[in-house]
C-alpha cells in the first residue's frame, strides 16, 4: 500500500487527536516501518489496520467508523492532487463507473506497484448504480467513504446503501441519485 495512504492517515489521526497524542500511539505500536511512512514508499496493509486500531482505541470511534471518515479525507486529496480526474464528469454515478477502467488504469501506470481493488459496476436506472468492491485489502469501509463523499462532491442529493452481504473484502454498493 502506497505511502501517501499511510501519510494521509496519520495526517487525519492528527487532525483529530493531536500530533502528541498519534506520536505517543505510533511508540505503542510494533510497526515495521516504525511509523516512518515516505509518501513514495510501499507498505503493509496490516499496518494501516494496526494505526486504525489504535485510533479506534484512543477515540471510541468504531474502526469502520474511521475507515469511512478516511474514506472522505482521501477523497478530498485526490479531488485536490488529481483534478484532471474528475473534469469532464457530470455526476458521482459517471465518476464512480469511471474508477476501474480510467482513474485506477491511470494510477497503475503512474504507480506500477499500487495495490487496488477491482470494481464491477452496472447500471440499474439512469440515475441508480451498483458498485461492487473486491480486494486482498479489507478496506470496505474506507470505500464507503470514498462513495459517499463522491455523492456529496457532486452536489447531488443522493444515498448510498451497502447490500447487506458484504464480507471484509467483498461489498455491493447502490447508489440512487435523486432529481436535482
Ligand atoms: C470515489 C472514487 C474512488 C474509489 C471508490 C476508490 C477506491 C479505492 C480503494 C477502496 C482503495 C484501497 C485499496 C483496496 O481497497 O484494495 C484505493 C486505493 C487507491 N486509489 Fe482509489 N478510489 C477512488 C478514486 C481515486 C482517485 C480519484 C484516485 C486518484 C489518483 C485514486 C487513487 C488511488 C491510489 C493512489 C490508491 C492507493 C494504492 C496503493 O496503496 O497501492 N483513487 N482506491
């Protein structure tokens, strides 16, 4: 898993606890990276896992709680990095259709190493989408986030519902979008 992920994990936990308080975390933990992440380098999945954990410990939050509101923060790096991305799309249902075969093909080349998930989607209606997720990574909830802050970047009302038979690393999403 790629640096930066780790780098913008640490950035939200500081955001939200203090850089003391996820510095004192970081010594508790046994990491092999010690817990010092360069946003090019590669790391374990079980890592993040680990720093999720311990936030969880610290704060109460649920570590699906904290994998979605992860889910939003990165979004909104990549919004900002990635502009080019998102130009071009009239709404959350055409960009998340775009993920798999334009955002994440993009990501590959510029990163050949990127760990991603696989995503099918299929269009209901036209304004309704299953999202189905895939990975090694147990990393559903931080998807949810990423959808849900899709939605809300559009401006669009709409929801975002998790088929009830998801496993760790396996989830079908809809998302409805309602008129404007
Ligand atoms: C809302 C749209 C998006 C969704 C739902 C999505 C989903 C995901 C998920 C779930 C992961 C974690 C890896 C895994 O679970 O196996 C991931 C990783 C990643 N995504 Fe996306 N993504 C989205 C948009 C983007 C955009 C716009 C970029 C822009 C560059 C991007 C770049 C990346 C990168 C760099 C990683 C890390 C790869 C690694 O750690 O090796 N994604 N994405």
């Amino acid at each position: 898993m790629k640096g930066l992920v780790f780098t913008e994990l640490l950035a939200m936990a500081e955001n939200a606890i203090g850089e003391d308080a996820v510095d004192d975390m970081l010594d508790r933990l046994t990491l092999a990276s010690d817990g010092a992440y360069s946003a090019v380098g590669n790391y374990p999945c079980s890592e993040l896992v680990q720093i999720v954990g311990a936030v969880s410990d610290h704060t109460g939050l649920s570590g699906e709680a904290l994998q979605k509101m992860f889910g939003a923060w990165m979004f909104d790096r990549f919004v900002q990095g990635y502009p080019q991305f998102f130009d071009g799309k009239s709404n959350a249902l055409e960009m998340l259709d775009a993920i798999e075969n334009e955002v994440h093909v993009e990501v590959r080349k510029l990163y050949p190493d990127a760990e991603l998930p696989r995503f099918d989607t299929e269009w209901l209606t036209g304004d309704k989408m299953r999202m189905t997720y895939r990975s090694e990574r147990p990393l559903v909830a931080f998807c949810h986030g990423l959808i849900e802050a899709c939605v809300a970047h559009f401006e669009q009302d709409g929801t975002v519902f998790k088929l009830p038979d998801a496993t760790a690393n396996k989830a079908a999403f809809e998302i409805s979008l309602t008129a404007a």
